[in-house]
C-alpha cells in the first residue's frame, strides 16, 4: 500500500496526488521571500520551501538567517496558506524547526547523520529525506528506515542528483530512481531538479521528465532576481518561468492520470504579471 501524507485540507503527497514544492534556496530578507512566496502560490505551489540553515561548501558563504529566517517562513506560510519545507541540519535544532515548518528537509550531506536521522524520527511533522550525492539507493532506503524505526512512518524520499563526471551539469539527476525506488518502498517520491542540474534552462524538462517517470512531488528553487541570489542563483527559476512550467505541468498531470494538490486555503495572492498561459490556473484541467 503506498503512503501518502496528508497535510491539511487538499493537500496530499503521495497516491494519485502531485504536488509542486517551490520557494528560495536561502531565506533571504523578508521582501524577497514574500515576492517569491506569493508568486508561487499564485502558480499553484503546494508547499513553499526555503532554507534557514544552509548546509555550504565553504563557511565563508552565507550560512542562512537561522531562528529570524524561520520565523519569516512561518509568515509567509501563514500570508499564503502555504505550508513550509525547510532543512534542519542539527539534532538540537529539530525541535525549533518543527516549531515553524510543516515539513523537516534533511539534506543530502545528512543522509547518513544518524543522530539527526532519529531525531527527525522522534517527532510527527513529515520529513523529505535528500539522497546523499554519492548514496545508493539501498543507503536511501536505510537512511529512511532510521527515521521510521523511531516512529515516524511520515518519511519522503528526495532524488537530488548523484556526483557524476561531467561538469556540464552540477550533478548527474538520476531519473530512473524514480521508477526503480517506487518498487521497492511505499514511501511518496520527490525530484528536485533543481540542484540535479545546477542550471536554470535544464530545470522545466527535467521537471517535466520526473513527473512522467512517476514522481509524486518536485522541488525547485525559485528567486525573484537570481543575479543577486546569495545562493545558487544559477539554478533558480524566475517566477515568471515558474508560472509558465506550473501551466505545463499541470496539463501533464491531467495526462498522467494525476491529481494537482495544494491547500484548499491558499490564499488567492496576486497573480503573476504576464500573457495568459493555456492549461493555467483559471482554466479546469481535468484528468482524463
Ligand atoms: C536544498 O534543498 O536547499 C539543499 C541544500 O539541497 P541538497 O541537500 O540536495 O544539496
Ligand atoms: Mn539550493
């Protein structure tokens, strides 16, 4: 029987469900999230995300605002109806995480933290749990065993990208884990194109691509002036990109046999300024 979570009126993750995860790499200042938040809800996001605590390479880049960023996301969650993913890296911060967001993102340098693993465990808000860039996915699927052995069966998994060899793409998206994972765990599966690529012209067809392959959900960066994103700027989507692929989307999943979830609540934000895009919010799409 596959999982699904229920998280709130009209939105679920998991069965005949899709949803679109969609927000900043890094809580950056209050306007910009806001821009970004009412943008993706106005596009039909499920969740928005956005990182507090930002797992960097280097600890000279910006490492995230931390609590003041968090308590931006519960406002933006709150303005838009939207509920928030965002990453905890530390055990001792599960508890404050929890606190303001729906969803615990453990990320892809932590998938094999176990400490962090059972912490995330011990308490009930679902959890997306990011392959490690040089995971296998039987490594995945302990990982997740590790956070549901402690109770919490609300675990989905994240394909993010592998290491690969190629410097074209920052990392190697590995679609047919879509496919190979949903026989053999009952868990909703995730895509994020955008770290898999690293680019912003790869994201919308490998967005599209694991909707086909059978994702349930995606996660992509979006940022309202990229150029002066603080954190991969590269990779993210401007809004106005972001509204065209959600139309997109959206006739895809009527073909797949999908449904589109997000919250019944989202509050009806202004909606993205540009031509009308055939299969957007304002027309039924309805599955065949
Ligand atoms: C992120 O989603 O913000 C992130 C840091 O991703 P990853 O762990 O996949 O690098
Ligand atoms: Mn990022």
């Amino acid at each position: 029987m596959r999982k699904t979570i229920q998280l709130g009126p009209g939105l679920q993750i998991g069965g005949d469900s899709f949803v679109v995860m969609a927000g900043p790499c890094a809580v950056e200042t209050r306007e910009l999230l806001d821009q970004v938040a009412d943008a993706v809800a106005a596009a039909g996001a499920g969740v928005l995300r956005g990182g507090a605590f930002k797992p960097r390479t280097s600890p000279k880049s910006f490492q995230g605002l931390g609590l003041p960023g968090l308590e931006l996301l519960a406002a933006a969650s709150a303005r838009t109806g939207l509920p928030v993913v965002t990453e905890v890296m530390d055990p001792r911060d599960v508890e404050m995480v929890a606190r303001h967001a729906a969803i615990l993102q453990v990320g892809s340098r932590n998938m094999q933290n176990f400490p962090l693993l059972r912490e995330v465990g011990r308490q009930p808000k679902p959890v997306l749990l990011k392959r490690g860039a040089a995971a296998t996915l039987d490594e995945l699927l302990h990982a997740a065993d590790y956070i549901r052995q402690e109770g919490n069966e609300h675990v989905m998994l994240c394909e993010r990208g592998v290491r690969g060899f190629d410097p074209s793409t920052r990392y190697l998206l590995d679609l047919a884990a879509v496919p190979a994972l949903r026989g053999r765990t009952d868990l909703p599966i995730v895509v994020d194109p955008s770290h898999g690529t690293g680019r912003r012209e790869l994201v919308a067809p490998m967005a599209k691509a694991a909707l086909v392959a059978g994702a349930d959900a995606l996660l992509i960066e979006v940022h309202g002036a990229p150029e002066r994103a603080l954190c991969d700027g590269d990779q993210a989507l401007r809004p106005a990109d972001f509204a065209v692929l959600t139309a997109e989307l959206r006739r895809l999943v009527a073909l797949c046999g999908r449904r589109w979830s997000r919250p019944e609540t989202t509050g009806r934000v202004a909606s993205v300024p540009g031509p009308h895009v055939p299969g957007s919010l304002d027309d039924e799409v309805v599955a065949p």
